[in-house]
C-alpha cells in the first residue's frame, strides 16, 4: 500500500501533467490521508471507493459514511472500485454510483476495447484494460506503448490502474512518469482525452440525455 509520501509525490506529478485521476485506497485511514491530499491539488482528481465487504448493509453503511466525509472536503463520491461481481444494478443506483470498476474481470474477462456498458440508468461499467505497477519496468511501459498506439488507431479506450507501492526513491517513478509524459503530450495535441471514472460515467449519461435536432 502507498504511504502518505507516495501519495501526495504522485498526486503532484500528475497535476504537473494536468492528468486527473481517480484514486483508490482499501484501508479507513489511508482514504483520509488520501483525501487530504486529494483536497489540495490543482487538478480534478475523484475519490473511489473500494467494495470488498460481502455483507450488503455493511457496504451500504461504509459507502455513506466515506461519501458524507468526501462532501465535507468537496469530493465527490461516485465511483466504486468492486474486486468481486454482481452487485446488483438497483444497489448501484441507490447508492447513487455512477461509474463502476470490476477489478474481479480484468484478468478472466477482458475488454478489448474499453468500452463503457450500461448497467443501471446513469450508471455505467468502466472495465480495465491495461495495469502499471510501481515500480514499473521498462517492458510494463513498452507494452503500454503498443497498447496506446493500437488504442488511437482504432479508437478504443485505455482504463489503466496504476498500482502504486511504497517508494524508497523518487527514482522509481521515472518509467511510469515517462508514459504519462507521453499522455500529457498527446492530450495537448487533441488526440487523446483523459479523465477519471466518474467524468467518463457522466459523460456517457449525459450523451443519452442530450435533445435531439429536429430533422
């Protein structure tokens, strides 16, 4: 798990980039250390939350709780990161869930092209395509590369999760912060969107709902 320090050097590095993120933490405390950081940075990140508990009205209970804090710091909660499947569509919706991301599909069902899928009105399913680890290796970031590059010639979507571990050293982020880089440029010449879960989520509701042109 990262600490406080990994948090906040990744935070900064990717507001450097103007890259927003959506982050996740499991344990009670880090999400604060988390949120905290969250709440001073320039760029507009999103708060996950993760589903690991079985009992529904214990999840229930803590998906409230974290989303009354997140209110109180600004940040909104509408995202939740699930390592199982088949959480049930009416759930989602009364928790008020826009975007969902099932970690339990990304290595048994993978999506080959990232596409978001509705499962719930204005809640939609985000499935990972692509992991980078920290401290990420130069082969890890050569094949992101050839996934980025099949990405924009097909038009497909990239959902990566960065796995971030402690750092002994800033050092250690230098392949990753290569790729992002790459990201960052790409963006500013109009060939690449980057957004979190939850702007991707809202994006594709806000689409459906948008007033037709008469013919």
């Amino acid at each position: 798990m990262a600490d406080q320090a990994t948090w906040e050097l990744a935070i900064s590095e990717l507001d450097r980039r103007q890259l927003p993120a959506t982050w996740a933490v499991v344990d009670g405390s880090g999400r604060w250390t988390l949120g905290a950081a969250l709440v001073t940075s320039r760029e507009s990140h999103e708060m996950a939350f993760v589903a690991r508990e079985t009992n529904l009205s214990t999840l229930v209970a803590d998906f409230r709780r974290q989303s009354q804090l997140a209110q109180r710091v600004r940040l909104a909660l509408r995202t939740l990161v699930t390592t199982s499947s088949g959480m049930h569509p009416s759930l989602l919706a009364q928790l008020g869930v826009e975007a969902v991301v099932p970690l339990a599909d990304r290595e048994t069902n993978p999506s080959p092209t990232g596409s978001l899928r509705g499962v719930a009105w204005g809640t939609w399913e985000v499935p990972v395509t692509d992991e980078l680890d920290t401290p990420s290796k130069p082969m890890e970031c050569k094949r992101l590369l050839t996934r980025l590059n099949m990405m924009l010639n097909q038009s497909t979507r990239m959902n990566l999760v960065w796995q971030l571990g402690r750092l002994e050293s800033p050092r250690q982020l230098r392949p990753a912060l290569g790729f992002f880089d790459l990201l960052t440029d790409l963006r500013q010449r109009g060939w690449l969107r980057v957004e979190t879960y939850g702007a991707a989520a809202a994006g594709a509701t806000s689409r459906l709902t948008l007033p037709r042109r008469a013919a």
